[in-house]
C-alpha cells in the first residue's frame, strides 16, 4: 500500500526509513546529529566526507528518499529539499552466546536500530 504524502500549509513532507540494521543505535545518532536541519546539497557533502560505516548506510537512506520525492511529488529539483527530521530506533538485539573456559557460554547482545529520515519541501 502507498501512502499518500503529508501536506500541512504548502509544506510538503517525504519518509523514507531502514529497518532492522545491524548496527548500534548510539553510532547512528552520531551521523544523523550531524545532517538535521540542513538542505539536500550539504547533507550530502557531509556524509560523504565522514569516515564513519554508519555515515554510508545514512546516505543510502538520504538517497532513497530523494527518490521518493521524485516519484511521489514529482519534484525534479533536489535542491528545494531540507532534512527535516531524522531519528534512530532500537530495534530488537540479536542474541548471541560466546564460548568461554569450562564448558560455559556467556550472552552477547548485537543491537540493531531502525533509521528514519523526513524530508521537507516548500514550495
């Protein structure tokens, strides 16, 4: 099912989220602290300088949700894009055990998170 995108006063908004990623929430909040807030053009310069492994998944998302603007409001002008709101879920940790000496296994949590990015677009 598509949803149909908000419109609130000629402010138009774009969603695009990744789920179940593995990797730790706290990594990811780092990039997206740096990218809230900021038009198209500087938030992809900025993840495409840090040299952080969670700095290439946000892109990938910023991406895919340009491309939802693209083919949900027909904007062919990226530029007009500001990242509007960007948060970072946990998602449930993958449960692990490690052998230890003795006969003994001890728990090991990997978490995951869910990333959320909005897009605004005023016309």
């Amino acid at each position: 099912m598509i949803k149909k995108p908000v419109v609130k006063e000629n402010i138009v908004e774009v969603k695009a989220t990744l789920r179940y990623l593995r990797i730790s929430p706290y990594k990811v909040q780092r990039i997206l602290d740096q990218i809230r807030g900021r038009s198209y053009a500087e938030a992809l310069m900025i993840l495409m300088m840090l040299p952080y492994r969670a700095s290439r998944l946000v892109l990938k998302l910023l991406l895919s949700a340009i491309a939802n603007a693209k083919n949900r409001l027909n904007i062919n002008d990226p530029t007009q894009l500001i990242v509007n709101k960007t948060y970072v879920d946990q998602a449930p940790d993958f449960k692990r055990f490690r052998a230890r000496a003795r006969g003994r296994g001890y728990p090991i949590q990997k978490p995951s998170c869910h990333i959320t990015i909005i897009l605004e677009c005023t016309k």
